[in-house]
C-alpha cells in the first residue's frame, strides 16, 4: 500500500506540474541530443581509421608532378596524391606486396525495353581484382572466385545499382548495356553500414560508392571520358582513356598491400626505381617519393581534421550546462513543492517516502526527456544530412545509440534529482502550518 501511495501521489503531483516537467525535458533532452548526434558522427568517423585492414595498407607517392602544374596552387610543393598509370603500372610489378590502383571516371548505361529507366550515367571505378581484397570489401552476390575465373567483359555493381536495376535481386550472370558494350555482372558487392571511401580520399572521402567497378580491359573497350585530373607533361589535355593511357595523364589512385616483413624491401625497390626516374629528369624536388602508412595518410590529407576533434569536447560541455539548467529547474520546482510535502508529512507520509515521490516523478519525466532526445536526435541526424549530403552514410542512430540516450536520460534525472529531492524531503512541517500551508 505503502509503494501505491507514492506511485499515486507522484503521477497527481506530476500532472499539476507538468508543464514544468515537460521544459525541464527538452532542456535535458536537447543537451543528450546534440550530444548523441556530434560524437555519433565523430565516432563513425575516427572507428574507420581502426579498421584492422588498413594496418597493412600503403600508399607510395612520387613527386612527378610538375611545378608550374603543381596539385595544390597554395603549396606547389606538395606531394599530389596521384600517380601517373605508367608509375602505377610499374609498381605493381615490384614481388613484394599486393597492388591496387584504380580511378574513376562516367559510363553510360542502356536500360533494356523491359525498364522504365532512360540513359543512366553511372558513377564508375576502374580497377584490378585485387582492389576488393585489399579495400575489404565483400560481395553479396558471387564473390572472388567468379572474378578470377571470368575471362570474358564483366562488371561489379554496388548494392545500390543492384536495386536500381534489379529491384535487389540476385543479378549475376545478367547483361549490361554500357556505352553501347554489354557486358555480364560477374558481382554485386555488400551495401557499408558506414562508408569510408579508403580508395580515393581525394575525390571525398566520406561519399558514397561508386555504381559500379570495371576491370582495366574493360575500360580498353569502353574507352569512357575521363573525370578529374587530365594533365599531360607535354601541357596537352585529353579527355578519353584510352588516349591518357597511352599519354602520361592517366592519374591513378595506388595503393599496396605489405606484411611488415615485407616493407623494408618493397622500400628499398620503390627507392630504386625512384632514382631512375630521377636521373631522367621524371622526378623533381628534394623528396623524390614517399610511402606512407595509410592512417598516417588519412591525417595527412584532412580526412579528419583537428577542429573536428573539439566537436564532441563542446557537445559534452553543452549537454552538461543543460543538465545543471534542468538541475536548478528542479530544485525551483521541489520549492514550490514544499507546502504539499508538508502536508504529506504531517498526515504520516515518511521523509523516505517523500523522497521516493520525488524520484519518481523525475523518472516519469526521464521516459519524456528519452522520447523528445530521440525526435531530436532524428531532426539533428537529417538537418545535418541535408546541409551536408556528404556525411549521409556515416551519421545514423543504432541500437547502441538508443541504449545510450536511454542510461543518460534516466541516470541524469535520477542524480540531478537527488539533491533537490532530499531537500524536499527535509521539510518542516511546521513552517507551513504556520503559513496555512495545511489545508
């Protein structure tokens, strides 16, 4: 009976005040909200550095941009993140390690009669095999094996092509219709829960995935219009594959995979190749190349940045203020409730019981704070998508998210709760009564 009576008195006392309550909600709320959603993101973000592939990755540069083309107008003397074909090419014959370069360029698709779609652009990456093993990236259809076997024109799709396409159905073995070509689906590769383009930071790191993947021959045949950086040493520009490839302004994204035992020699032979092109005049400055670990490239190129780290630093301090805000709100209102605790008291309610009303209110308003911080963690996550479309993958609210706004929502109210609480069950009675405080 003892435990109803303070259920009961709580959930009156609550609805007279909770207007109040509600305020002191959705100012905890907002804090736990803006909280979630900064180091959501900025988690996301820092966990792709950690990936257990990425410990072997390197990224080899040569300095053989020119001067007067320099990659970075600010800094002529920055390494670009490129490499021409040719270099790349010749890289991927050193024995020790596994190679991947690739770039990405725009094929045309052509919807059969059967689909409503018109002429489809397609974002598309063009690579060896080995870039799906080196960038860990796994297939949801067909696999490794049906890449190495196929000896004819094939194509890997994005899970999101696939649906776009294929409505998500298995699509290995069909035919595409690309730039007027057809070639068969050899894969279709599993959707991130997150994205982090490891491959090519430069063209965004944090975009989404290409549409789909060719192999090296089949852009011989396409021969598709070339995106990005086209400059050729002789000042020229080109703008079809085939025509770069042969040239010197075919500018690939190249990356290997090394044990470390393997590192020591794979440094020795990029050093030895690196002076042959020097001695030809190929390379320019005092750096000829450098070989960089991929985290360590990944802070290099501003992936995540200093300023960013402060984010999550000030949403903790946000959320805080909002919590002493709701603190002082309920120590105003466990005041103004004195004169009903006093009445409460004097018809034989214990100060522990008192006590226990208050925190049950505050645990009443806790399930409010943790449903306005999810509305709010929702509008924030979207806002955030919308004024930044990049970022659109890697910015979600999981389960681990919900259990996390839940423990703070409660836990929160509950300790802010105390001391406004044990105040309140310290009244005397006896002021108020001499105040008319009892009816």
């Amino acid at each position: 009976m003892k435990a109803e009576t303070e259920i009961s008195l709580a959930i009156k006392s609550f609805g007279f005040q909770w207007q109040k309550y509600m305020f002191i909600a959705a100012v905890m709320s907002l804090g736990i909200a803006v909280f979630l959603v900064v180091s959501n993101l900025y988690i996301n973000l820092t966990s792709a550095f950690e990936q257990p592939h990425l410990h072997q990755l390197y990224k080899p540069v040569l300095n053989d941009w020119k001067k007067d083309e320099a990659f970075d107008e600010l800094d002529s003397s920055k390494l670009p993140p490129l490499m021409s074909y040719q270099n790349s090419m010749a890289l991927a014959q050193i024995e020790p390690g596994q190679n991947a370069s690739s770039f990405k360029t725009e094929v045309i698709y052509y919807p059969s009669q059967a689909q409503s779609l018109s002429l489809l652009p397609l974002s598309t990456r063009v690579s060896s095999i080995s870039f799906f093993e080196i960038f860990n990236l796994h297939f949801k259809f067909g696999g490794k094996d049906e890449l190495t076997q196929k000896s004819g024109a094939w194509v890997v799709l994005s899970n999101q092509t696939n649906e776009r396409l294929f409505a998500g159905a298995n699509s290995v073995g069909k035919k595409l219709n690309l730039n007027g070509h057809y070639f068969e689906v050899a894969a279709v590769l599993e959707e991130k829960t997150h994205l982090f383009r490891e491959h090519d930071v430069v063209n965004g790191a944090f975009e989404g995935s290409e549409d789909i993947y060719l192999p090296w021959q089949a852009a011989d045949v396409l021969n598709p219009v070339i995106r990005g950086k086209k400059l050729c040493k002789d000042g020229k520009y080109a703008s079809r594959y085939l025509d770069v490839k042969e040239g010197s302004c075919l500018w690939v994204n190249h990356w290997v995979k090394l044990a470390d035992s393997e590192l020591h020699a794979y440094e020795q032979e990029v050093s030895s190749y690196a002076q042959q092109l020097s001695a030809t005049g190929m390379l320019t400055g005092e750096t000829p190349y450098q070989i960089y670990r991929a985290k360590d490239w990944y802070e290099k190129s501003g992936v995540i940045n200093n300023d960013s780290k402060i984010f999550p630093l000030l949403a903790i301090a946000f959320m805080f203020v909002c919590a002493v805000n709701a603190c002082v709100i309920l120590y105003a209102q466990a005041i103004e409730q004195k004169p009903d605790a006093a009445n409460w008291y004097a018809f034989g309610l214990s100060r522990r019981s008192i006590l226990s009303v208050f925190l049950i209110q505050s645990g009443i308003c806790s399930l409010f704070i943790v449903a306005l911080t999810f509305v709010f963690s929702l509008v924030g996550i979207s806002v955030f998508k919308g004024i930044f479309p990049a970022y659109e993958t890697s910015l979600y609210l999981g389960l681990d998210s919900f259990f996390i706004m839940v423990v703070i929502s409660i836990s929160f109210m509950l300790f802010f709760s105390l001391f406004p609480g044990i105040s309140l069950s310290r009244v005397k009675p006896v002021v108020y009564l001499k105040q008319g405080g009892v009816a």
